[in-house]
C-alpha cells in the first residue's frame, strides 16, 4: 500500500521539528535562565565586610566571616512608625523564608540614653537577634561601618534592611517600603541559598 504525499509531508515536519525545533526550543529556555541569573548576579555586589562581631549566645561573639551557617538580613531601627512599619514587613518577609531557607535577622536599636550593648533573642524566634545601642553609637555603626544609605538630616534610614551571605559579605540593601524592592530582596535571598 502506498503512502500518500500528505502523510510524508507530516513525517518529514515532524521528524524536522524534533532534530531543529525541540533544540531550539530548549536553547530559548536556557539563555532566558543565563540571562536571569547574570541580571541577578549583576544586582548583587560586594558592599564590603560587615564590620561587627555577632553575638549569638551568652558570652559568644561571631566574627561576620564565621557566619557559615546562614544568610543575614541586617536592619538599623528606632522608635519611629516608619521604622515599626519596616520591622513588620522584615518580619513577613523572614516568617515566609526562614521554612526554606538558612535564614537570620540582625536588628541593631537606636535607645536614647542606652549605655551599654543589650542582646536579645526573640522568643520563639530562634534566628532573630536585636541588639540596642546608644544613638551615637548606633549612627556611627550603620554611617561609617556598613554605609547606610541617609535622611537629609544625615541619620540612617530605617526602612532599609542589607542582605548577607554567609561570609559576612553586605550582598544589597533593599527599601522596604518600595515593593520592586522586596520581590528583589525575596529573589536574592532565595538565589543565594540555592543549592548546589
């Protein structure tokens, strides 16, 4: 029985489609992915070390570069309802993917009058750390040792919060009152914690 042209004419499209256009169409998927990833890797740059030690327990202070164990967000915050409104989304943010990821927060508090360094884990917050300082002390960390983006009045600003790897690297710092910002700060986060 012999086939007819039509169905040769199908046989040839299809066999033409799966030795040229499946690789095609795979090669598409694949530079869209590269493109994405470098786009990422442009948006995160080394900021610098973070120039504090941490303390994660009684009596234990962690060099940034030992920090091996997780990815920090780092926020600088006071009393005011722009600061509090930062510190929720910062927690939204962390209660999303701290499931998924390795994940720690670092809230240094601006307290006028504050002598001393106070530490305090939240409780039921086993990665979040807020540690209170005095105002000038506060100011001159986030100024001159992470290089805080400022108010006109030249204070920090408190709705910014830095992504860092695990080595203690300031990767960006984010807005957290811009919503590109956060689906930028959500996406970094989760780049970086890829595995291998």
């Amino acid at each position: 029985m012999a086939s007819s042209p039509f169905g040769k004419f199908w046989r040839i499209l299809l066999l033409l489609m799966v030795l040229f256009g499946l690789p095609s169409l795979s090669w598409i998927f694949l530079q869209k992915g590269l493109n994405t990833r470098l786009s990422i890797l442009q948006e995160l740059d080394s900021l610098g070390v973070v120039p504090v030690c941490l303390s994660v327990a009684e009596d234990s202070l962690v060099a940034p570069q030992e920090w091996k164990s997780n990815t920090w967000f780092v926020a600088f915050q006071t009393t005011d309802s722009s600061s509090l409104s930062g510190k929720d989304m910062l927690e939204k943010i962390y209660g999303d993917l701290s499931e998924k990821t390795r994940l720690s927060v670092l809230i240094f508090s601006a307290e006028p009058g504050q002598a001393v360094v106070e530490h305090e884990r939240l409780q039921g917050k086993k990665d979040w750390f807020e540690l209170r300082l005095d105002s000038l002390a506060w100011r001159e960390l986030a100024v001159e040792g992470f290089h805080w983006p400022v108010n006109d009045a030249g204070y920090p600003q408190t709705t910014f919060v830095a992504l860092v790897n695990e080595q203690g690297v300031i990767l960006n710092l984010y807005d957290l009152n811009k919503e590109d910002e956060i689906k930028k700060l959500i996406v970094h986060t989760a780049f970086i914690n890829q595995k291998e």
